[in-house]
C-alpha cells in the first residue's frame, strides 16, 4: 500500500553540487539505495527525529528529481497561482514518496520535505489539500492551489508551516 508523497518547489535549477549533495544525503539516511528507490533508517543526519534500530525494518520511500514543464504535472493555471505565493516560477521539482503509511513514513517524509525545502531554498507541495479551515492559529504561510478542475485543490507551505506542522498533534502528511 502506497503511503503520501510531497515535493519541494524550486525557482532555480539545482546545480549538479545540489543534486550530488540530495544523493549523499540520501545515502547518509539510508539503509539501502537502489536507484530512485532507498530505505530510510534514519533522520537524524538531516536533524530529524526517527532512528529505526533494526536495518530490516527500513522504510521503503522514492526519489525523483525532474524539472517543470509547461503543460507537465502542473499546469500553467497551477504554476502562475504557486508563482504569486512563493514569488517567483518553479522550475524543479524533488519528489518524495513513501511507499508505506504508517506513523513513522509519515514522520520521516515530513522530515525530509523540510529539511530539502531548507536545504535547497524551495516550498512544499502537499499531495492534497490540507483543509485550512481545521488550521487556526498556524505559523507561516500556507496557499490553497486550485485546479482547473475546481473539484481538485491542494496546499503549498513555506518552511515556517512545515515546521509548525511537523510538530501539531495528530500531524499527517497528505495521502
């Protein structure tokens, strides 16, 4: 059972240095990598909060590093409404997927999403919609995108909100 999946929106294309360091922090976390597939023991390294002691019972997650197009994943009604909230265009996209959903493949993708949201500068993408109204007295900024479906919309957040986020009761991320 596939578990959520976030992404972090960038204004820059990562630079090859960036895109070795998402590498060798993947591989500081991990048990295994293969691929765009790894198994996360640990957050640690990256200033989180889970340490699975037993390499076997790693968490399976996915990495996919991909630019934004026009017309790709986002359309451009999306991507001019990201544009007002963060201030300038995407142009990348780092993708986290947690290939489980239990508790702890929730904590570690909100984890990883802050810490390459820091790491690289960029916004966080939530897989849906975070239902603002339930969110009162949150720090940061946080924007509803809507589709042109209009029967689809989902959230982007800033840094601030993750990390207030990440430590709500009840925290989930968007499955």
């Amino acid at each position: 059972m596939a578990g959520p999946s976030s992404a972090v929106l960038l204004s820059l294309i990562p630079s090859e240095t960036d895109l070795a360091n998402i590498q060798n922090n993947i591989q500081e976390i991990s048990a295994t990598v293969q691929g765009e597939d790894f198994w996360v023991a640990t957050t640690v390294p990256i200033g989180g909060s889970v340490k699975i002691n037993n390499t076997i019972e790693a968490r399976p997650f996915i990495l996919e590093l991909e630019e934004i197009r026009a017309g790709g994943f986002y359309s451009a009604y999306e991507l001019s409404q990201i544009a007002v909230f963060s201030h300038s265009k995407p142009l990348f996209s780092v993708n986290l997927i947690a290939m489980c959903n239990g508790q702890v493949d929730h904590r570690i993708l909100g984890e990883l999403t802050l810490y390459f949201a820091n790491t690289l500068n960029g916004i966080i993408y939530f897989d849906g919609n975070l239902e603002l109204q339930e969110i009162a007295g949150h720090q940061g900024k946080i924007c509803d995108i809507d589709t042109e479906e209009a029967t689809a919309a989902y959230s982007v957040c800033d840094t601030e909100f993750m990390k207030w986020w990440l430590n709500r009761s009840g925290f989930k991320m968007i499955k």
